[in-house]
C-alpha cells in the first residue's frame, strides 16, 4: 500500500461516488468501487491485509464526512443496511479534490468551536506526556499490543500483569519471581499456534463424553469464585494470550466473544452469560478478570476479524532506539525509515535484534543471518534488498563506509566489513 493512501485521500472518492450514483449505497459497495481502482498489487501474499487497512481507512473517511455534514451514516455503526448518501448540503457542493477536504476541516472545526460555545459542560480530555501515560494505574479489561517483531511486546504484556495484579511495587525481579508463583492461580500465560482450537481454550469433550476445560474456562472458574467471595475488592487474574497472529483468535473464543466488553461481565450493566458447546454450562467472565494478547502485524497470514478486534483496546508497541546502544540505533533507525517507505510501519524490525552490548553483539550475524533473510521475505527482487540495507548502512553515521553489501559466490547477499 503506498504511504500516502491516508483518510483525506478518500473524501473526494466516497463523495464523487455518492454524487454520481445520487441514492444510497451500501458502505461495501462504495469500499470495492474506491479500491478496485486503486493501482495497487492483488496477487500480493499481503493483500488481505492492505485490503482490510483501506477498508478501515474508507470507514474512517466517511465518519469525518459525516462529522462534516456533507454525507450521512452513523458513527457507531457506519455499515448499517441504509447505506451512506449524501446530505442536502452536499449534494449541493461543487468542489474539486482540495476544496472537498478544506471545506470537511473548516466544517468539523467550526462545529467543535460551536460545541465548546454552546455547551460549558462539555468535557475536554487533560493532554498527558507518554510517560504520564505510560504510569497511569488503569487497564483495559481485554488489551492487544501490536506492531514489529522483536519490539517487546511479551514482556509490555508481562509487565501489565505485573501491574493489574499489584505486583508492581517489587523490584523487578521479585515481581517476575511472584508473578511465576502465581501461574496456576491468578495468572496464565499460552501461546497461540496454527493447531490451537476452542477445545484446548474453552472445553472439549472426549469419546467417553467427560468434558475437559480449557485454558480460559479454568482461569474464568476461579476469577468468579473469588469475585462471588469477595465482589467488592476482588483479587485480580490476567491471562496473557502470546502470539495471537499465529492462529485464528475469533475461531478459538468461540462464544466468548459475547462475554468480551466490561459492560457485559458479571455483575455489570450489561451482563452476558451464555451456554458452552460441548457442557451446555452456563459460562460468563468477571470484571477481575484481564485479557492481554500480543501480535505481530507482519506476520498476520488471515484476515483478521475486525468484529472479534473491536472488543480490545489496542496499543502499538513500536521499535525503541533509546534501548539499544547508540552504535546501532541510527543505523536501525535508518533500516527502519526505508522499509517504512517501501512497505509500511508495520514491517520493521523492532529493537530486540540488537538488545545485547556493543561488545557482546555480533552485527554482521545479525545483519546476514536475521535481517537479510527476513528482508528477502518481504522485498522482490533480490536488488531491492541490497539497496536498502546498503543505503542504511550509508545513511547511519555509526556504519558509513564501514560495510558493502554484495552478492557472494553463493549468490546469497552478504554483508562483509570493509573499514575499521
């Protein structure tokens, strides 16, 4: 997908094809029409994925068209069965692609500043630095951390356990110490692979017809019994669910899906319960009870159910350069700019690959044996690999003129050291 396909990009597309067909359309039906015309590779192993990006990007487009007045859905639901169509303001509208955007921002704009006038109640979020944010004591009940490889996502998931179970005022490793103590108890940890199914998550029932919990009814069982001990200031559980993009995650919760938003839970505004499908048991979640996952955005092979995503709070968790040593960090921070480029955020390489010390680190092995393999994964042709990574190398101050990648007798690319 080409970097610059943001949400402004399909205002003047969703309203040219409102206009033209002058009756409602459904939402999916405006998506194919934008995206089938759209230059772009669909023979692709990652297509799915940049056809679920745009098709968010598109959805987010007509939200802001609506804030704007010119066409009409809903926020909440923006695929609903009406359709979108425009509003009797924009079909009046004659403007080109530039116009179009200028007028939705000085729409929006002014209806903020109407709002902030006419409502002296309305509430303003407080703007707090990253590192405000990242100490506030306050959890989702259901989170995702997503983004790169090797961008310490498992242990962010580690360390929100940490905190939700009120471990985090020990030294870190007493807190890693208690917190495998708990495992059994009031954490559970799994990681998800292809052959991963709602039998092992859920239940099963074997030939002899004997049900067998799985891994979230068990930790759901005890979180309940000791909300129903205690529902005032009940004792926390959290499962952490790693590697959620190496198995299908909507499949796997099966009904429990339903029983997914903090409105739902027991004892709540909105409590679900259901029946399982094997037990027939009635099943519901608690309110102490966390779910964490983790997932590698560049190694998603499915398409992802966006229905089962709405239910999680999702964080980006993104390669950090101050985490490694200064040696490497411009140079990664320019690896990761020219992948950015070429294919997307998504596929960088998070700071993990070169965590050790500038002594202990191998960079050619790291460079020959991880990076250019995963590069040629990602890039056709082989060229296209050699000049990125050599243009990085170039770019860094800490690597200039000390490496040349080139194509060995094997003709395998190869990163050989040529200055001192």
């Amino acid at each position: 997908m080409k970097p610059n396909y943001k949400t402004k990009d399909f205002f003047f597309p969703i309203f040219s094809i409102l206009k033209e067909a002058n009756k409602p359309l459904k939402p999916s039906e405006v998506a194919q029409k934008i995206i089938q015309n759209l230059p772009l590779d669909r023979k692709s192993e990652f297509w799915a994925i940049v056809r679920l990006k745009l098709k968010n990007r598109i959805r987010s487009a007509a939200n802001h068209l609506a804030e704007a007045g010119i066409i009409y859905t809903t926020k909440k639901n923006p695929y609903q069965k009406k359709g979108w169509f425009l509003t009797e303001y924009g079909k009046q509208l004659q403007v080109d692609e530039p116009e179009l955007i200028r007028e939705a921002k000085r729409n929006i704009r002014r209806k903020s500043i109407q709002n902030l006038e006419t409502n002296t109640k309305l509430f303003l979020p407080k703007v707090v630095s990253r590192k405000k944010r990242e100490q506030t004591i306050s959890f989702s009940k259901n989170t995702i951390l997503y983004g790169p490889p090797a961008t310490g996502k498992t242990s962010k998931a580690i360390e929100m356990a940490i905190g939700i179970l009120g471990l985090d005022k020990l030294k870190s490793h007493d807190a890693k110490k208690a917190l495998r103590d708990l495992q059994g108890s009031q954490f559970e940890m799994i990681s998800l692979h292809p052959n991963y199914r709602y039998e092992h998550f859920l239940e099963d029932i074997d030939s002899l017809g004997k049900i067998k919990d799985g891994i979230l009814k068990k930790i759901a069982i005890r979180a309940r019994r000791e909300y129903e001990r205690n529902p005032e200031n009940p004792s926390n559980f959290v499962l952490i669910i790693d590697e959620m993009h190496r198995s299908e995650p909507a499949e796997i919760f099966g009904e429990a899906i339903s029983l997914l938003g903090a409105d739902k839970r027991l004892g709540q505004e909105n409590e679900i319960q259901v029946a399982l499908a094997y037990s027939g048991e009635t099943f519901t979640l608690t309110p102490n009870l966390y779910l964490i996952g983790t997932i590698n955005i560049a190694e998603i092979d499915y398409q992802t159910d966006s229905s089962f995503l709405q239910h999680f709070e999702m964080i980006p968790v993104y390669p950090r350069y101050d985490h490694i040593n200064l040696a490497y960090a411009d140079f990664l921070k320019e690896l990761n700019r020219k992948i950015s480029y070429y294919k997307g955020s998504d596929f960088m390489f998070g700071h993990g690959y070169f965590m050790q010390n500038a002594e202990s680190l191998d960079f050619l092995r790291i460079l020959n044996h991880q990076v250019i393999p995963t590069l040629r994964f990602y890039f056709e042709p082989k060229e296209l690999v050699q000049e990125i990574l050599q243009t990085a190398l170039e770019e860094a101050e800490s690597t200039r003129g000390k490496f040349e990648v080139l194509e060995n007798e094997r003709l395998h690319l190869e990163v050989i050291r040529v200055s001192w």
